[in-house]
C-alpha cells in the first residue's frame, strides 16, 4: 500500500487567505519555503536551496491557522499531497500540487508558543456545571455515576 504523507518544516511566505466555499466550509491556504543547506565537499561552501510549496487547510483548522500563523512564522506541516488541474478561461490546462494539511503547528526550534485551546465545536449544549461534566452512559448498562470513582 503506498502512503502519501508528507512532513515539512518551514518559514511562511504569505500571510494565511481565510475563504469559504459555496457550501460554508473554511478553507486557507498559505505558501511555506522550506530551506535545505549542505556543504559542497569540492569548495567547503556553503550551499542553499529553497523549495516552495502551497499548504491547503480546511474547516476548525483553517480558521485556527488564519488567526495563528503569519508570514515569516516557522511551522512544522504534516498533510498529503493532492494534484489539483483545471482549465484556465483561455482553455488552457493548468495543474499544481498542493500539500492538504492534517496537522500544522509552531516550530519550537527557535521560539516559543503559547497554546489557546478552542472549545470543542458541537451540538449546543445549556452552559453551567452540569453542562460541564460527561453525558452518563446510556441504556443502564454498565458504567459510572457522576459521584463515583471510573476505575
């Protein structure tokens, strides 16, 4: 079985774009340059190359991502490569591949982060301490109560 998964870790080239599709679906998408720097054992030079590559987000992550990160922001990207082809107006045929993330997160190499958690995204529940705490199992089999131990 072939695995597509890709991990990069890079600097951000382009301040995250937050759209919506027609159906509502966040999605954002930024570029990322990722630098890769050896030695050349003939001159004892230094050498560089820089590869760029445009990162795909989608729903909770592409709004956490658009409030997050912004350009010159080291991230550390996981995702899978997906080719995306289309027609221009003129009938020309274009295709790109992007990287559509599963995870995207600070590079901690040379920063440090602080981390917000968001609450969870769901059915609407009534607030205060009961909504707090885990629903009770259902259908009277086994489980726990509210005031007992779980173990």
């Amino acid at each position: 079985m072939a695995d597509n998964s890709i991990t990069l870790v890079g600097n951000v080239t382009r301040d995250p774009e937050l759209r919506f599709t027609n159906s509502g679906q966040p999605t954002a998408s930024f570029g990322l340059a990722v630098n890769r720097r050896w030695q050349n054992r003939q001159t004892q030079e230094w050498e560089e190359q820089v590869s760029f590559f445009d990162i795909v987000c989608w729903r909770e992550m592409a709004e956490n991502v658009s409030e997050s990160i912004q350009k010159g922001s080291r991230v550390v990207v996981t995702g899978r490569l997906e080719q995306r082809s289309w027609e221009t107006s003129d009938g020309d045929k274009r295709s790109k591949i992007e990287v559509v993330a599963d995870e995207v997160g600070p590079s901690l190499r040379w920063a440090t982060a602080q981390i917000t958690r968001n609450e969870r995204r769901g059915p609407p529940r009534e607030h205060g301490a009961a909504a707090d705490r885990p629903l009770p199992a259902q259908g009277g089999g086994p489980g726990y109560g509210y005031d007992e131990e779980p173990f």
